[in-house]
C-alpha cells in the first residue's frame, strides 16, 4: 500500500511538472494561433481568477520570502496576460471581415470584453475612456512605480545587511543561544530571503512592462479598429468610431484589471518586509494600540456634522458616534489586558511554594539548571570586546578557534557561551568548563601586551607595568596604544587584548581536551564516520566485542590527554576492533591505537627537515621503571619509586632535558613500548608538557621520519 501511494505522489508530481510545461507553451502558441471567441472568453476568466488568487495568498502570506515561486508566477502570468490580450486584439481587428454592419460585427466580438466594456461606459464612450485613463494612471504611477522602487531598495538593502545577519547567528552559536541545526536554519532563511528579494528587483520590472505593454496595445486597437472597420468592414466614421472605441475600453480594461491585481499584489508582498505575521493581524495590532484616537477622530465627526447645515450630517453623526463606541472598547479591552498582566505576576511572586505556584513556574524553572560546556565570563570593562557596534573582534576569534581545533584536534568543540560577570575583577576573564574554572586573567583595554623573544636590545627595552602572558607564563609589559609602533620597531612581539584571550582559550581547550570530549560528542563522532565507513562502526559497536561509548570515550580522552589528533577515527576504531578479543583496558588500546597512528605523531614533533631529535631512555633505566611498575584494576598504571630513587630519576631526567632546551631542541623521549606510558605519567606533575614516544610509534612512521639521537638518560 505505501508503495502505491508513493508511486501515486511521483505521479501527481510529474503530472503538475507537466501541466506547467504545457500552459506554457499553450501561452507561447496563443500569440500566433487564432481563437475562437469561447476560448478566450475561457482564458480572461482563469486570468482573473488566477491574479486574484495570487493576490488573496499574498494577503494570507506571513514572510515575503516564504512565497518563494512568487517571481516565477510574475513572468508566467504576465506572459498570459499578453498572450490573451494579443489574440483578443487580433479578434477585434478582424471583426470587420465579412461583416459590414455595426452589430455583425459586435456579435463576433469576446463577451468579456463586450461585458467590461458595457459596465465602464455605459451610454457614453467618452465617459469609458476617461475612466479607463484614470485607471491606467493609478496603475503606472502609483501602484506599479511604487512597488518597482520598493522592491529595487529592498533588494540593495537586504543584500547590504546579509554579512551582519548572518554574523548575529554566527555569535549566538558562539554564545550557546541556538544549536547548530537552529543556527543552519536561520542561515538558510537568510539566503532565502536576499534570493527571494534579488528576483523580485528583476521581477518587479516584468510587472511595469506589462502594463506599459498594456497602454501600447491598446492604443493600437483604437487606432487600428477604425482604419479595419472603414477600410475592411465599409463602416462609416461615426460606427466605426463607437464600435472599436467601445470594444478597446472593454479589451484595456479585461487586461489590465489582472495586471492591477498583481502590481497589487507585488507591492503588498516587497513592503511587508519579514514580519511573522499576516497583513490582517498586523493592521488589527497596529489599530487597536489605543483607543483614545478613536474618540477623537469620532468626536471630530461628530462635530463637523453638527457643524454642516446640510444632509451630511445623517453620515456624519452616526459615523462619529461609532467611531467613539470603538474607541470606548479598545480601551476597555486594554485595560483589562494590562489588569490581567498585573494580576498574574502577583499570583506567580506570592504562589511559590504552593501547588498553583509551582504550576506557573513550571515552565521557567527546570529541575536540571542548564550548565553550559565551555563560558567565558567576562569583567564588565572587557565586554566592549564582544560589543558587535564595536567590531566584536573576539566573537569571530572565537569561531575561529572551534574552527582550527577541530581540524587540529578532531575535537568538535561546543559552542563558548560569553557573558559579562559581576563576581569578577572588572578587567579579569575566566574560562570555565562545566562551570569549573580552568582559565584566569588580567587583561588592560587600550593597551597592548609587549612580549619580549630576544630581539630586543638592552638600550631599547620599553618601560611598563609588568605581567605575564597567560597562555604560556612568559614575562611581558602593557604599554599604551601610541607606544604600539615604537614597541614593534624595537623588536617585542605586541599582542592586542582580543588576541591574548584567543591564545589563551586555545591553549586552555588543547590541554582540557579530553575534560571537553563526553559521551555525547563520541556519539556524533561516530555517527558521522558510519556516513562513509559504517562496516567498522558496526563491528565496534554491535560486533561480537563491541565496546560502549564510554569505553571508546576512554581512549580517546587517552589520546586527547597527550594532543594527539583524534581526526583519523576510521585508523583508531580499527585498532581497538583488532585488539578487542584480547582486552578491553582501555590503556593498552591506546598504546595499539598510538602505535597505528605513528606517523601522525611523530610529525608533529620533527623539524623543518623531517628530522626527530630525541633523549634515548637508557635500557637500565627503562628496566628499574617495569620493576616498580604497579597496576590496579581500572586504573592508569603507575610507577612507584622510594623516595630517593623517585629524586634521582626526575633530577636526570629534567637535566637531560634542560640541555636539550639550551640547544634550542624540542625535548622527545624514546623509549621501549612497555615504559613509553609509565615515563609519561611519572613525569606529569614535574615535567609537564613531555613528548614520550616509543619505537613502535618511530618505526611506524617508516621512512616519513629520520631520528636523530641527542644523548641518553641514565641513572646512576
């Protein structure tokens, strides 16, 4: 049964696809191909009912841009309208044919057109042809004109305002307002709106165009009717006259009433700008904000009548009186909301505590407060840096770090909510994950941070309060803005404050990265690798040893603790699938996954020149760590040295290292598989920051890396 219901839709939507490509070309053929009178009669009728369709769904449309077909519908309705309007011209023109008297020819003529002209004119032409004028008038210079301007500045506009809506979006991501799949909507409402507004500026034209098509045609039948009807039908000049002047008033008027519809329609949609709310609801909220000027438009009313010494009193007063009676409501009805408004914020600030009480707040206050992810709590004289009238250089700094930690990292960070804080130092900033502080700083708007890298000579050192940079400890000055040129001259690396927090939050993200991953972004991880590889994620997951998130969050927290990149996630769940018969110790797995991932690590660490330099771990040294080696259940294995030899080992181990640094070398240490993760922990809280790689993970990285050995580390 569903299959026959979707083959019925496919169908139906084909059919409609089809239909539009035949009304088409039916419309293309009507200017060519002569009509019988019924059938053109048939089409003005679907003309206008068709534009006065149009026009009633664009008084019942919210958004303007929602009515997205609706530059289309201008073209082909437009095209119809001049298709009809040439083969009703063409009718009139060859009426005089064979018929050489006034009502032979009328007889042959549309009824349509017979019918509007009847109605415009009566028992005089003249009086017809004025109103008509009157009514190509208001067309062309006030609605069409109108409507064609509109729509030019609202296109200019909304494409001038398109960089700074979609940079509001883009910070209330940033802030955590709106989740990304709301941020993707909004962004694709956006785009829709300057597509919709771009047509319509092009569209707009067709509309004037066709009125002034319109005018031309016309013209062309009143001039054209006389000469055939003289010429052709042998009429005299007063027949000829009347007969084609009636039928040319009936003919303008049938074509253009349609066209007035739409350019009715066109300006009704560009001026309702992107209000959420139908052309009726508008009017009746913006005519019912108070009834005192109701009242007063009545009372004047009133007054003018009793005023008039005539028969427009009986209008007047009447009119006057329910215009008061109108007002006298509104304003009742107001009150009374305004009462109501009072009364419920009483009954929710009195009720807590109680069972109406708790059902009024039910909807504000949750049991779960919402704790965001990543904040940035910012003093109050920092928040000019999140200012969007100020530039809000910080907001885009920002998205730029979610940005490059993801591709760095693999790591998809959530958005950073960002607010102003009263609990802070004015000039302070604290960075926050799951409302833990990890993060803190002084920062001094209007001044720049001068780092010192040893480029500055002696005679050319700046004076300023002195600080330290927050992201990696180095000692710094401030000093003013004006000093900015002189500072960089003399060699000191100046940081402007908005790229002292970006620094800072990277490094504070880099090193927090695992306390970052939870159960829920390894879901999405996986999710997106089972779009391109989903034979591995079924095995990980439903295999015959399938590992939970949690188990799988385990090594990538692991992974993440020591900055290596969990982009490449098809490389690691393959590791833990191949490993999974034999354990599921989330330590061991990650010294598998880190040894298929080799090559990714080492280069992180090699030169220019491809080249590691590393302190080799002494085979003694590595044999006394697996002595001491002590493992529990569940957790990270460790090393458990007596105190003296727990001395001995870090004091060669930081003096290795030391030198290495002095040689302007980054320090790695190698060493065998089985210590590689024991050097690393044991080193943690004295040395922070220590590459520890293992053979494995050289040897896999092949021919990519040449090693290059600076001294060995050794015990005595």
């Amino acid at each position: 049964m569903p299959e026959r219901r979707n083959s019925f839709l496919n169908s139906l939507l084909s059919s409609q696809n089809s239909m539009v490509a035949v009304a088409v070309v039916i419309t293309v053929l009507m200017m060519f191909i002569p009509l019988p009178k019924g059938l053109i009669d048939l089409a003005m009728v679907v003309n206008i009912a068709f534009s006065l369709t149009i026009m009633l769904t664009v008084i019942y449309t919210k958004r303007a841009a929602d009515f997205t077909s609706f530059p289309r519908l201008i073209l082909l309705v437009t095209l119809f309208g001049l298709a009809i309007n040439i083969t009703s011209t063409r009718l009139i023109l060859t009426g005089a044919n064979g018929h050489r008297n006034m009502n032979a020819m009328m007889s042959s003529q549309s009824e349509m057109v017979k019918a509007f002209a009847n109605i415009a004119t009566g028992n005089s032409e003249l009086v017809g042809f004025i109103i008509f004028v009157i009514i190509i008038v208001v067309q062309v210079l006030v609605v069409t004109k109108g409507a064609t301007r509109v729509s030019e500045v609202t296109a200019r506009f909304t494409l001038d305002a398109m960089n700074n809506k979609m940079f509001d979006v883009q910070n209330e991501l940033n802030a955590g307002v709106i989740s990304e799949d709301e941020a993707a909507r909004k962004k694709a409402l956006i785009r829709q709106e300057i597509d919709f507004y771009s047509a319509m500026d092009g569209a707009s034209k067709f509309v004037s165009g066709n009125v002034k098509a319109g005018i031309f045609i016309t013209a062309l039948n009143l001039i054209g009717g006389f000469i055939t009807g003289m010429v052709l039908g042998g009429m005299n000049f007063q027949d000829a006259l009347k007969s084609y002047a009636h039928l040319t008033i009936g003919d303008g008027l049938i074509s253009q009433l349609p066209a007035l519809m739409l350019s009715f329609a066109t300006g009704i949609l560009v001026t309702g700008g992107s209000s959420d709310e139908v052309v009726g609801e508008q009017l009746k909220k913006n005519f019912t904000v108070s009834g005192t000027v109701y009242m007063i438009v009545g009372a004047a009313l009133v007054t003018m009548g009793l005023a008039f010494h005539n028969r427009s009193s009986i209008v007047l007063v009447p009119i006057g009186a329910l215009f008061i009676f109108a007002g006298w409501r509104i304003r009742g009805n107001l009150e009374k909301e305004e009462e109501k408004k009072k009364r419920a914020v009483a009954m929710g600030g009195s009720a807590v505590g109680s069972a109406a009480g708790k059902k009024a707040a039910g909807g504000d206050v949750s049991p779960v407060v919402d704790l965001p992810e990543l904040s940035l709590d910012l003093g109050y004289t920092l928040v000019p840096l999140v200012d969007r009238e100020k530039g809000a250089e910080l907001l885009e700094r920002v998205t730029r770090i979610r940005r490059e930690e993801a591709l760095d990292l693999g790591l998809v960070v959530p958005p950073i909510r960002i607010r102003d804080s009263m609990s802070i130092d004015p000039e302070e900033y604290t960075f926050k994950i799951r409302g833990i502080e990890v993060g803190r700083a002084k920062l001094k708007l209007g001044y720049y941070m001068c780092l010192n890298t040893g480029n500055v000579p002696k005679d050319r050192e700046l004076a300023g309060e002195k600080t330290h940079d927050p992201a990696f400890g180095m000692e710094a000055v401030w000093i003013p803005e004006e000093k900015r040129v002189e500072a960089e001259k003399a060699g000191y690396a100046v940081i402007d404050p908005p790229t002292i927090i970006a620094t800072h939050l990277t490094e504070i993200i880099k090193r927090h990265a695992a306390d970052i991953l939870t159960r829920q972004s390894v879901s999405s991880i996986i999710g997106k690798v089972k779009e391109t590889h989903p034979v591995i994620v079924d095995e990980v997951l439903s295999g015959e040893h399938k590992f939970s998130y949690g188990e799988i969050q385990s090594v990538l927290k692991n992974l993440l603790d020591e900055q290596v990149s969990i982009r490449n996630m098809v490389t690691i769940l393959e590791t833990m699938a191949n490993f999974a018969p034999i354990t599921k110790d989330p330590y061991f797995l990650t010294e598998k996954v880190r040894q298929a991932l080799g090559a990714q690590i080492c280069l992180q660490y090699t030169d220019e020149n491809k080249t590691l330099h590393v302190l080799r771990l002494s085979q003694g040294l590595s044999q006394k760590i697996l002595e001491h080696r002590v493992e529990q259940p569940g957790q990270k294995p460790y090393v458990a040295f007596d105190p003296v030899d727990g001395r001995n080992y870090i004091n060669a181990m930081s003096a290795s290292i030391a030198a290495v640094r002095d040689r302007n070398f980054l320090p790695v240490v190698l060493c065998v598989d089985e210590v590689r993760q024991l050097v690393k922990s044991s080193t943690d809280r004295e040395i922070p920051g220590l590459v520890v790689l293992s053979i494995s993970e050289v040897m896999a990285a092949g021919g990519e890396v040449k090693v290059e050995t600076l001294g060995d580390i050794d015990v005595q």
